[in-house]
C-alpha cells in the first residue's frame, strides 16, 4: 500500500472541510482518508490517504480537480506532499 500525506495550511478550517467533503481522497481511488489538524494550530491540516499503488496516489495528487479544489478550500501556499510504502501494520 502506498500511503500519501499531505499538509497545508486553509484559511478557515469549516471552508476547507465543506470543500474537501466534496472531492475526497477516496473519490480518487484511495481506500481510506483521514483528516488531522495541528494540536497548536487547528487551521494546519494533515491529510492521511491510503491507495492500492504508487500510480493511484499519483493520479490523485496529480488531478487538476484536486488542485482546483485546494484553492477554493482556502488551502494557503504550497502543500508539503509525502509519499510512503506502507511495510508493517501492528
């Protein structure tokens, strides 16, 4: 399993949310999301997808629907994109 993390900063964690409900990862193909906000700063999102292989979460990341919804969420310069192997789970 591939594991794709993203982290951004929104704007307004109630927008980004509305607008992320609408294209989620799992819209993409991914098997699961999870969405995590920064203890200190709850406008700081860490988004936590799992996809079947490295091409599924490329295609996601990778969709200029994605992009296009990022902005209207409100999501505040580049987001930081992390790609993992998943190779244990205990």
């Amino acid at each position: 399993m591939i594991v794709a993390a993203v982290r951004h900063s929104v704007d307004d964690f109630d927008q980004w949310k509305a607008v992320f409900d609408e294209f989620p990862p799992t819209e993409g193909g991914a098997l699961f999301a999870r969405v995590n906000r920064a203890v200190e700063d709850p406008n700081t999102i860490a988004v936590v997808a799992g996809f079947e292989t490295l091409q599924a979460a490329t295609a996601f990341l990778e969709n200029p629907e994605l992009k296009a919804k990022m902005q209207e969420g409100g999501v505040i310069g580049e987001p930081r994109i992390e790609l993992y192997e998943e190779v244990a789970v205990v």
